[in-house]
C-alpha cells in the first residue's frame, strides 16, 4: 500500500502530472522552431500546455547564453536538455552560449554532443560578419547543424546589409534569420531604424533576395516581428509565401501561458500562415515539412 501511495505522489508534481495528461493529437503535425524555457517566468509547465494548446507536436527549444538571458530571463543549455529529456516525443533543443566568449566554442560543443541539433538563438552584441559569428558558423559546419540569428539593428548581430558575405563563405551552413532587422528587410524601401515598420512592401528587399538567392538561407515566421511583416501587406505575404514557400519555418517565440490570450502571437502566427498560404501544400511546407527538412527532425 506505501508503495503505491509513493508512486501517486511522484506523479503528482506539476510538470510529470501533464505526462498522463491525454494529449489531443492534431490530424496534421506542426513543429515549432522557436521557444524558450523560464520566458519572463513562465513555469515548465505552462509552456508544455502552450505548446499543445496550439496543436504543435514537436517544438524546438532555444537556449539563452550563460551570461545573457536573451532579454527575456529566459533559462540555458541545461534547462532545455531537461525538459527535452522528461517529454523526448515532444521537444527537441539547441546549443547556444555567448558568441564572444573565450568558451563559447566548448559550451556550444559539450551540448552538440548531448544532441541539440542546431546553435541558436544567438542573440549577442556582436557584428554579424564578425569573427565570433564565423566561429559559430565554422563550429555549426563541423556538426552539420544549422545556426539561427536574431536580427537587430544597432544591438543584435549588427551590419545585417553585409550578412551575405557570411552566407557566401559558409555555404555548407543553413543559418535561420529572425527578429526585426530580418524581417523589416523584405521590403526594398526598408529604413534600417524602424524595428516594427508599417505600411504596404515593395518586394527586393535584402531579406527577400537573400532567401532566392542563396540556398543555405531560411527564415523564422516567430514573435511580434514575424507577425507584424506578415500582416502589414496580406496581399505581399500570399507571394512572399508562394515564392519563399520551401525556406519559411513556423515558430512561435511567445512569452504566453495560454493561446486564449489576446496577445499571444503563437496562435496568430498559425492562423496568419493557414489564412494566407494559397495552397494547402505551402501551408504544410511552412508549419512541418520546412522545418523538419532542415533540421533533420524525425
């Protein structure tokens, strides 16, 4: 009898009693490419409900550096080999650490071995042409993984008009561009300045040619970033997806405890990308088969 009452308890803790939780599984799989765990506080918990709340059935974890929690408090390496350990059918992780850091080589290479399957978010005060994003690009060839940035003018992987050399030298690399310089730069009259640009798009931007021209080149839909340029021009976002169709990848990037938040840009993203795709085969290609093309995600 004692023996059975422990068992009860083991499995009564917050997190381990969502693992006898009956999952609803969607008719289609969806892979999120972009979350974080402990984002603004948010329990493990919460972010497993999150996640399945939104239909998505395998989401990829990114880790903060060791001496920057990417802005948000968000948790490390060690937190999301965790959590991807205690629920291995729906989590997968990266490796990250801060670019410019004497080990940062070392760090990122101890979790490649444990099984991430990507490096990323960098998401550090560097240049993105500098030698710290090289190392990070040379030690993501060495592994065959891929590499995903967030763009920011003057703050993030900086001098984004010079990307290309990076793209060109490592050809053997796929790297996922993110965040408000990435995606401010679909558009040909982009003024570098603005973070969350409005208004209708001219196509030819540096983002828009960099994903036709270079074929190691992706792009991740998350966050409010993502939302915004897919929004402010719904007629530019169906061709931006028709032309870009097999280089898009669905991420969420929400801090949200619940999708029946009003703020939750997660399940805006999904409806933004079911709504606009003109096909149900580029739909499927953004929200699964991108992904888990690139990332090798079985």
């Amino acid at each position: 009898m004692k023996t059975s009452i422990s068992r009860r308890s083991f499995l009564a803790g917050p997190i381990a009693s969502l693992a006898v939780e009956a999952i609803a599984q969607p008719a289609e799989p969806i892979i999120d490419i972009h979350q974080h765990t402990h984002y603004w506080g948010r329990s493990d918990a919460d972010l497993v409900r999150h996640q399945r709340a939104l239909g998505v059935t395998k989401t990829v974890l990114l880790p903060a550096g060791s001496k920057f929690g990417l802005e948000a408090e968000c948790y490390g390496n060690d937190s999301v080999v965790a959590l991807a350990k205690q629920y291995p059918n729906e989590f997968v992780f990266f490796a990250n650490e801060v670019a410019d850091l004497p080990e940062a080589r070392a760090v990122i290479e101890k979790y490649l071995k444990a099984g991430a399957i990507g490096i990323g978010e960098q998401k550090f005060f560097v240049d993105c042409d500098s030698k710290h994003v090289e190392l990070i690009a040379a030690l993501a060839k060495d592994y065959n993984v891929p590499v995903l940035l967030h763009f920011q003018h003057g703050k993030y992987n900086t001098g984004y008009e010079r990307f290309h050399r990076v793209l060109e030298k490592f050809p053997r690399v796929n790297f996922i561009g993110h965040a408000q310089t990435f995606w401010g730069n679909i558009d040909r009259n982009h003024d570098q300045t603005v973070l969350y640009p409005k208004g209708k798009l001219t196509a030819g931007g540096l983002t828009d040619r960099w994903l036709g021209d270079y074929a190691n080149f992706y792009g991740d839909l998350s966050a409010g970033s993502g939302l915004n340029a897919l929004q402010r021009d719904e007629e530019f976002t169906k061709e931006f997806f028709r032309r870009h169709q097999n280089k898009l990848m669905y991420g969420s990037d929400c801090q949200d405890e619940t999708t029946k938040d009003t703020r939750c840009s997660g399940i805006k993203c999904l409806e933004t990308v079911k709504r606009l795709s003109s096909t149900k085969k580029i739909e499927r290609k953004i929200l699964y088969e991108n992904a888990r093309r690139v990332l090798k995600i079985k």
